[in-house]
C-alpha cells in the first residue's frame, strides 16, 4: 500500500489544480522532491527577456511546471478535482500558495497544518 498525497496550488487562496500522487507521499519522499522543485522558481507577473533564473509566470504557470515535472509517465501521477474533499484515504496534504510575487507552502498532517516558506518546508521535509 502507498503512501498517498495532494499537492494543491493555489492562485490567490483560490484552488487551481490538485496533484494526487499514489505512493512516496511522505514529507521525506514527494514533500521533499515537491521542496527541490520550488526552491530554485522565482514567481514573476510577465516574463522578462534574458532572466537568468528559474521562473513561473505566476499560479498557472507554476502549476503547469509542477505537472510536468512529477508526471513523467503512466499511473504514479494523476489530477483530481479541486473541490474533492474526501481526505479519508490521504495520508498527507501539500498546499502551495502562489499570493502577488510571493510563494508559500504548508503540509497538513492529520488535520494539522504546518505553514511554512519553501526554505523552511525544505528543512523540514529533509529532518521528516
């Protein structure tokens, strides 16, 4: 049996897509590969010609990266409706927040949500 996980994105507190991932759903597992993804993006509003960073063009931008970026081939990865709410059979929960040029991620574990910046959802998914 896997250990299953959402990973949401939100524009604006507003739910734009949600990332369902079968098995290695745990902080030490997909948080921490989901921590590795989003250290290095920068959230811009219009992209700029010869930026040298790694960007999103804000939440749909940054949404279509994660996709791409976790689903490489068949089964593993899917999408699930963003107003399914039956959590019952998840393990963990990743909520990243995409606000203005701000990023932000929290993890809920047991009900428990656990807000943090990448740079502390990194450390914590490397010590979980």
């Amino acid at each position: 049996m896997g250990t299953r996980s959402l990973t949401y994105v939100y524009d604006n507190k507003e739910p734009l897509v949600c990332m369902y991932r079968q098995f290695d759903g745990y902080p030490s597992g997909h948080g921490k590969e989901l921590a590795e993804f989003l250290s290095p993006i920068e959230i811009v509003n219009g992209l700029r010609s010869g930026s040298q960073s790694k960007v999103a063009n804000r939440a749909g931008c940054l949404a279509a990266q994660m996709v791409g970026h976790f689903k490489t081939d068949a089964g593993g990865i899917y999408l699930q409706s963003v107003t399914n709410r039956d959590y019952d059979w998840i393990d963990y929960i990743y909520h990243v927040y995409v606000d203005s040029e701000t990023l932000s991620v929290t993890v809920e574990i047991q009900n428990e949500l656990k807000p943090t910046t990448v740079v502390e959802f990194k450390k914590y998914c490397e010590e979980n």
